[in-house]
C-alpha cells in the first residue's frame, strides 16, 4: 500500500467515525445537547488523530473543548449566571490536579516523563464536561485501553514489552470522553 493510499484511508476511517459520532449525539440527546455533544466528538477525534500521529494534544482543541463545557454548563443553566460555571471549573480542578502532581512526582523520581502536560490538560476537560464518577471511569477505561492496545501490539510484532515505551495516552482518553459523556446523556435522557 502506498503512503497516499494509507492517507486516503485513514482520512476515510476518520471521516466515517466523526460520521458515526455526530448521529450518536443527535440521536441520544435531539436538540441543543446533541450538537454539544457533536461538537465534542469532532474535538474528541481532532485529538486522538493528532495525538495518534504525533504525540502531542494541541492546545487550540483542549481549549475549544474546555471553552464549549463551559458554553454548555451556562446555555443550560442560565438563570444562575457566572455560578453555572463553578461546577465544571470544579470538576477540572478535581481532575487536572492530582494528574499534574502525578505528572510531577513522576518526573522527579523517575527522570524522565510518564505523562504528558496535554494528557493532563485533557483530564480536565474531562472534569468540566463529565460528572466525576464518570470521570473516574472514563480515565480507567482510557488506562486500560491504552495498555491493551499496547500489549496487543506487541504481541503481533513479536516484540518485548518495554517499560519505558511512549504511549498516546490522548489517542484512548479524548474518544473516552465523548464515550463518558454518550453514557450520561442517554442515561438522563433514557432512563433518568
């Protein structure tokens, strides 16, 4: 397969999913919370691409996606103004923080980076769009996602596996997300 034929194909991959995405939210939350919910699964595959591809989470998409949590928390709570947004600012902290120290700790006993400042800025807009026990799933779920796929992979290359191997850990949180915030909308929509 040629290098253009891999990037038809992935183009079409990523297309066909944000395709899928997109129906997913409108058909689980019609209205207003559906297009958020669209808007967060394009942002969600934005990162998991870029990350997938080159390691790295832009700060643009975190950023939209933290900007639209907060659009969110006040278009659907707008009588009670700036206060809507305390939650979702609340839950982030809740989220990034303890990634952050994690982040650091690391670093300074192990000399080197075991998570990214992306995956932890990520994690937080993990807190502002879900609910925390969601939350707690969501960045598990990711883990095990990520070390399955690694683990997989090495075994189909043959290869050992590495303690010190570099991870898109944003290519399984961002899809996690949209996945975590899927679960709680048809949750409140469906059974709530």
């Amino acid at each position: 397969m040629t290098d253009r034929a891999a990037r038809v194909g992935t183009g079409a991959a990523l297309a066909l999913a944000l395709l899928l995405g997109v129906i997913a939210s409108l058909v689980t939350a019609p209205g207003a919370e559906g297009l958020y919910g669209a808007f967060l699964a394009a942002l969600m595959l934005a990162i998991a691409a870029n990350d997938a591809r080159h390691y790295r989470i832009p700060n643009e998409l975190t950023g939209a996606a933290f900007a639209l949590a907060l659009l969110r928390a006040g278009a659907f709570v707008p009588d009670i103004g700036a206060e809507a947004l305390l939650w979702p600012l609340t839950r982030a902290a809740a989220t990034g923080l303890p990634l952050l120290l994690l982040m650091v700790l690391y670093r300074r006993w192990r000399g080197r980076d075991g998570l990214g400042l992306g995956d932890v800025k990520l994690a937080a807009v993990c807190g502002a769009w879900l609910d925390l026990a969601t939350v707690v799933v969501v960045i598990e779920l990711a883990a095990l996602l990520a070390i399955g796929a690694y683990a997989a992979n090495a075994a189909l290359q043959r290869k050992p596996l590495r303690a010190t191997a570099f991870l898109p850990f944003g290519l399984f949180l961002a899809p996690a997300i949209w996945i975590g915030w899927l679960g709680e909308t048809w949750y409140v929509n469906w059974l709530g």
